[in-house]
C-alpha cells in the first residue's frame, strides 16, 4: 500500500535515478525536511538543542564520515575520536586566529584541515587490512590526543589546557558562546547535517563511492578492473576525515563550548561512533542516522524515564541504561545483522505489499 | 524513530518537572563510573544536610528545599545534559564537582544568571569576582592547595627547600594541570626542582610514571588525582616504598577510599585539607536523629563520616548559608537566582556561625566579597593513621602564598576576561 512504484512513471535517466525514486518516499523525505527546518527552530528550547537535537545531528555527522570509511570502503577505523580533535582543535586556533570570519567557513576550513591529517594517517591502509589497519589507525587515536594534551600551542598555552571557544557569529548571529539562541545552534549544525548527508549520497553513488565499494569488496578485482587502490583508499580516508572533522569542530565550538581532548575524544569516542555505524548499518547514510538516534537518544530517552518518570535513585537508572542500551544492541544485531537500515528496507518491502502480502 | 523517542523524551521531562515554589539545589553527581568513589560520598553528604533542613527545620527559611539529582558519571556531555535540564526547575546554585563540567557551565551560568558554587575546584581565577560574577570557588582552591603543600615542606625543612626536589603526579586533564603554574613559579621563588608527572584518564595504568619516581627519587611528591587514580597512586607507592610522610595528595586524594584498600602501606599518607575530618560534631547528632534514624539517608548510607562526605555537607551548608543571607538581604524567603548570587557575595562564615551550626572547628573562617568570590585561601594537613583508621589533622589552618597567587590569579582572569570580551567590574 505505501512505497509502490505503481503509477509512478519516470521519463527520464536522472528521475530514474534519484535518490527516492518512490513518490511516496520522497514527500516524506522533504515532509522531514520541512518539519527540521521550518518548524521545529520555532519550537526548540535550551534543553532540546542541547540535549537531543546537537548531540544527534553531530553524531550523525561523524557517523556519516566514518560511514564512508567503513561501511563504503571497507578500511576499520578506530581513529575518529583523534580526527575529532583534529577537527576540535583546527576550528579553535582557526577561530582564535581570525575573529572576524564567518564561522561556517572555520568548520569547513577545519573540515579540509582533518581530511588532510586523515589523509596522513590513511597511508599505512595500502599496505595493510581489516585488523591490522585499526590497529594502525588506533595509533593514530593516541597519537593525537597525545599530542593535543603535550603541545601548549594548540591550546593556546591556557593553563588548564582545556581549550574554550568564545564568541563567533555568522550573519550577525552568534553561534557558539553562552548567548547562542537555541535556533541559531540548532540550524547551524541542521545545515551541516543536510549537506554532509547530501555530499555523502551523492558521493557514494557516483565514480568514487563505486571505487570505494569495489575496494571494499575485493580490492584485488578491484584493482584489476582499473581501480587505483591508492586514489580510492585515500580519498576514502580524505573525505571520510572532513566529516568527522567538521563534527569534531561542531562538537566543541557549538556543542560542548569547552573540552579536554583526553575526555571528549579519547577511544571510547572512537568505539561509540563505530557502533553507531555498525548498529544503524554499514554502507547506508540513513543508518548513520539511526545509529546515531540510537546511541545518543536512547540513553537520555532512558535517564528521563527512569528518574524522571519513576523516580529510580539516579545510580541504579544509570547502571540499567548500560544493561538496556547493551541487551538492545545485541537483540538488533542478532535480529538484523544488517542494521537498522536493513530493518527499515525491510518494513518498507512489508509495507509494499501490506495489507495482502500474497 | 527518532520523533518518536523525541517526544516520549519530552513527556517524560514534563513530568519530571519539579513545582516551582521550593528551593531548588540540583544535585549533579556521579555514582557510577571510575570517579564514583569521590562522587557518592560528596553526593550523599549534600543530599542528607538538605534533608536534615527539610526534617529539622522545615527547610530555609520556612520554604521546603528540593534536591533533584542527576547523574554525570563525570563526563562532560551528560554533565550539560544534566544541566540543561534541570536549570529550567528553578535552580539556585550549582555545585558540578567536576572541574571538567565546571569549565564548560562558566558561560553557560553566566548567560543564564544561576551563580555556580565550586569549592576547592574548578577555574582557580574565578576567585576575582570582577570578572566571574557568577562563579564563587571559596574556601580555596587548587593553586592554595599547591602553595599550602609547598608550605608544610618550607615548614618541615626549616623554611629551605631549594635543594630538594619534588615531582607533581597528576590527573592528566584541566584538574591535574592546574596547580603546574603555581607549583612553577613557587620553585622559581624557593628553588626546588619540578618534576611533572602526567597520568591519563583514568588513572589505573601508573607503572610507569612510579617507576620514574623510583629512579628519580624526588624528596616529596604531590598528587592532584581523582576517582580510582588515587588508590591506585597510593598503592604503587607503597610498593615502591616511597616515604609515605612525604607524600602529599591534594584535597581529592585524601580520603578513606584512598588509602584503606592500601592497609598498613598507607599509613603516614598527607593530604591537604580545608575542612575538618571525622564525625564528632554537634551536627551529627542531628543528622542521626532527623535523618539516619528515620531511614531518609541517601545512598546506602554507608559514608557517613569519611572526608569526601563531610565536604558533601560543608558544600551543602555553604550554600544553605548563602541562601539565608539572600533571604535576609532581599526580605523573601522564596530567592531566585539573582538573590541567591548576592546572598553567596555577601557570606561570612564565622567561628561562631559555624559552631551555632553544629559544626565547631570545622572549616576556616572567611568573608566574601565582589572582588574576592574565593575566600582567603586557608587549609591544614591531613595524614592517615593506618592502625587507627583515621584521618587527623596535624597542622592548624595556614594561609597560602597570597603574594605569589595573587598575581597569577590577576593575570589568568585577565586574559579570559580580554579572550571573552568582559568588561570586569565590581
């Protein structure tokens, strides 16, 4: 009864090939849009932006990029949570340095400035695999966090080392600093979301997303059908690297406003995001967004049932949210191995052929 | 998907929304994860002085108080999210115990005009209220905490300790970083050769920087660590047998939690204090009959006593004081916010207060002012007897070095004031 292609004519190559090819699918797509952006800034208040909506849209980001590395180009990484401090770390001496820029051009320049470290860092790929790479590649986690916390001018010789962002504006607006207004964080990190998962589609389907994912499946073939390993893999890990970057920078200048790199992107970051990648799907952009809905909605979701709801001692809450979180993933992963982007395919043929399935 | 758990999200923060008479003073605490052996004593210790409030007194001032608490695990992002919601409830004060949280809520409590209490944590240089109107850090903080340890050295050495050396292990984050400069510039005046031992996160794996104490044998070592960091610290000491006497941990390592898994291998362990220790106070009578007894202590009411809950009712009665002033000055018992900030602006914490509280010879005596929101930096030394169990006090209270601090803290709150476009201004 929904998702059908019947009726639905299409006359031309790029109709054909559009991303939702099912009309049906596509007003709800642009009904999602829409509802981000026209209706849900009206609505937003401090505790959304800064609880739900940034966390998530960051995550999302993150989980695009690494989405890419893996899920597209099949290279493990464990990296992500240094590229995010790269990431962090660019935007803040970028912002410091120059003021007066408009702050989308620090994310973005920040962006290029990860996809260069990544870059660096991708290097060992051609030579090794699977897990011998994320080894290769978790040294490059501890390398750079290593190096954020040992070299003062990154963090502009402050005594804490902590680095802080003060406060930039686009437009007249400010963004980051405690005097952002809720709409402003929210839709500044929308528009990234938006255009990271646009690129990222649009990338993944064209030459070099089929580059990437002849890689991932046999990069010998690959290579023999006239895939150059080195060009693939590494702009794998160049673009994979400027999302991750462009979250690193979100998460601390809009997000968090401060951070100590050995706490927001130590390994744990590393390993939330890859679950995010593995749980919401391998090789899907929706499912970096449902992996990171889950990981980062879910818990909060919990913590306000449980103490807020039922008033739990908040220790008791906490510990449950990890047994909760934990026996969920596993029940995903053994129901659908695929992730929940595969879980979404498949409501979607179900509910193709509903209510007659025969 | 994610609408749906958005708005159960939002039904379920509706109807945790505390009503809005009372006094609210979140508890933003941590019970879990590597730092909860600091974070539930200090948690169950704050919670039980306002119920003791509540019980005994029918709150402050005749309004009931409430408490709701939320859980950070120490991380900062669960720490904004903590914030974020319970700000809206009313909010009066917040005491974050992380130093991590506390950088981040600085210009968030600024923009939302809810002072910040954070005793013996946090930015040292948010003592000049010029510049840090919100934030209040009395009775001292981490650089006193650094000079009053060099300080009980210059007083076991005669006054000269430039020929000995001293190695600093630290918490490797913005807590642990914070005392380098301060540690810096008092060797550059007394002489003593610095040594700076970071220890990440958090803080099991210190092999290493002890095997480098043992090569190096400095005379003294000073610890700023946390959480399971300190245990593990003392430990390896003991293992190394380094001289406990001369091993001095800052106000955070000085607890029965760190030493006791140690056993006899602690004993003779310093740590400095700006509070008194053990439970024989006039107070504890009091929370024994309107709350132990009544089966209202929170937690599992098994550290009643221990240092880090005796600072969990000192930050608790800090704050209540502060709001008896703010009732006082503005004439209402129901403060906001902003009444609050004048109330912890004008606290005086006097010997005789302190007693008429129950709580004689507890901490040392101070005033705030606009200019001075950190106290005057006064802390004593603790050391543990193994055998007795106990920790004691072996010093009088003692002033830091005002005359190398002073300038520092001028100098960093400075620099935020000119990186955040302050004006400062009393």
């Amino acid at each position: 009864m929904f998702y059908r292609e019947a009726g639905d004519f299409k006359t031309s190559y790029t109709e054909d090939n559009q991303t939702f090819p099912i009309k049906f699918d596509r007003y709800r797509y642009y009904a999602v849009l829409v509802f981000a952006f026209a209706v849900v800034p009206f609505v937003i208040n401090d505790y959304w932006v800064n609880a739900v909506f940034l966390p998530f849209l960051i995550y999302a980001i993150a989980a695009i990029g690494l989405n890419i590395l893996v899920g597209y180009c099949g290279q493990v990484s464990l990296g992500t949570g240094g590229f995010m401090a790269v990431g962090a770390y660019a935007v803040y001496k970028l912002m410091t340095a120059f003021p007066d820029v408009s702050m989308f051009i620090h994310v973005i320049l920040a962006g290029v400035i990860t996809a260069g470290v990544g870059v660096l860092f991708g290097l060992p790929s051609l030579r090794i695999k699977g897990f011998y790479l994320a080894v290769a590649t978790l040294a490059a986690q501890f390398f750079l966090v290593w190096l954020f916390n040992r070299v003062p001018w990154f963090y502009n010789y402050s005594a804490s080392g902590q680095i802080s962002s003060p406060e930039r504006t686009v437009l007249g607006v400010p963004i980051t600093g405690a005097e952002t207004a809720p709409w402003a964080a929210y839709l500044f990190c929308l528009v990234f979301v938006t255009l990271s998962a646009l690129v990222a589609r649009n990338l993944t389907r064209g030459m070099a997303g089929r580059k990437w994912m002849a890689i991932r499946d046999m990069d010998i073939a690959a290579e023999i059908i006239g895939v150059n390993p080195l060009k693939a893999k590494l702009t794998a890990f160049a673009v994979s690297s400027f999302f991750v970057g462009i979250s690193g920078a979100l998460f601390f200048s809009v997000y968090l406003g401060a951070v100590e790199v050995g706490e927001a992107f130590g390994i744990n970051k590393s390993f939330l995001v890859l679950f995010m990648v593995i749980i919401g799907g391998l090789g899907s952009i929706f499912g970096s967004f449902a992996g990171a809905a889950f990981l980062v909605l879910l818990p909060v979701l919990l913590k306000n049932a449980l103490v807020g709801g039922m008033g739990w001692p908040t220790d008791l809450a906490a510990h449950l949210e990890f047994i909760i979180v934990g026996g969920l993933i596993i029940i995903f992963l053994i129901a659908e191995p695929h992730g929940l982007a595969q879980l979404w395919r498949v409501t979607k043929e179900k509910l193709r052929l509903w209510p007659f399935p025969h | 998907m994610k609408l749906k758990l958005a708005a159960l999200a939002l039904g379920a923060v509706m109807a945790a929304g505390p009503a809005m008479a009372d006094l609210v003073f979140p508890s933003l605490s941590y019970r879990t994860g590597p730092y909860a052996p600091g974070g539930i004593p200090f948690a169950d210790g704050y919670a039980d002085y306002f119920t003791l409030l509540n019980e005994r007194d029918g709150g402050i001032g005749g309004e009931k108080i409430q408490m709701p608490e939320c859980e950070t695990a120490y991380n900062t992002e669960k720490g904004v999210e903590c914030y974020e919601s319970t700000k809206g409830s009313g909010a009066l004060v917040y005491q974050p115990l992380s130093t991590g949280i506390t950088y981040q809520l600085i210009p968030k409590v600024a923009a939302d005009g809810i002072p910040m209490l954070t005793s013996g944590l946090g930015r040292t240089s948010a003592k000049n209220g010029a510049v840090f109107p919100w934030v209040f850090n009395f009775p001292a903080n981490y650089w006193d905490g650094a000079s009053i340890a060099i300080k009980h050295m210059l007083d076991l050495n005669g006054g000269d300790i430039s020929d000995k050396k001293i190695a600093l292990v630290y918490h490797n984050s913005a807590y642990g970083k914070e005392p380098i400069r301060t540690l810096e510039e008092l060797a550059t005046k007394h002489g003593y050769e610095l040594t700076l031992l970071p220890v990440d996160h958090p803080g099991q794996e210190q092999k290493s920087q002890w095997l480098q104490i043992r090569r190096e044998k400095p005379d003294y070592v000073i610890m700023y660590g946390w959480g399971v960091m300190n245990q593990v610290a003392i430990q390896e000491a003991a293992n190394i047998r380094f001289p406990m006497e001369n091993f001095i941990g800052i106000w955070w390592s000085g607890s029965e939690n760190d030493v006791v898994p140690v056993g006899e291998g602690a004993h003779g362990y310093k740590a400095v204090a700006f509070h008194n220790v053990g439970d024989d106070y006039p107070l504890y009578d009091d929370l024994k009959a309107y709350v132990f007894d009544k089966g209202l202590a929170a937690g599992a009411g098994d550290q009643h006593g221990s240092v880090v809950y005796n600072r969990g009712v000192y930050a608790a009665m800090l704050v209540a004081e502060a709001a008896k002033a703010a009732q006082e000055i503005h004439g209402t018992a129901a403060i906001t916010p902003v009444m609050m900030r004048d109330g912890m602006e004008n606290l005086e914490m006097t010997e005789e207060k302190m007693t008429a509280l129950g709580l004689p010879k507890f901490g040392p005596e101070f005033k705030v002012s606009c200019e001075n929101h950190g106290g005057n930096g006064y802390g004593a030394i603790a050391q543990w007897d193994a055998t007795a169990g106990e920790w004691s006090l072996i010093t009088d209270y003692f002033q830091s070095d005002q005359e190398v601090l002073a300038p520092l803290v001028e100098e960093d709150s400075a620099a935020y004031a000119a990186e955040n476009g302050i004006e400062p201004g009393c």
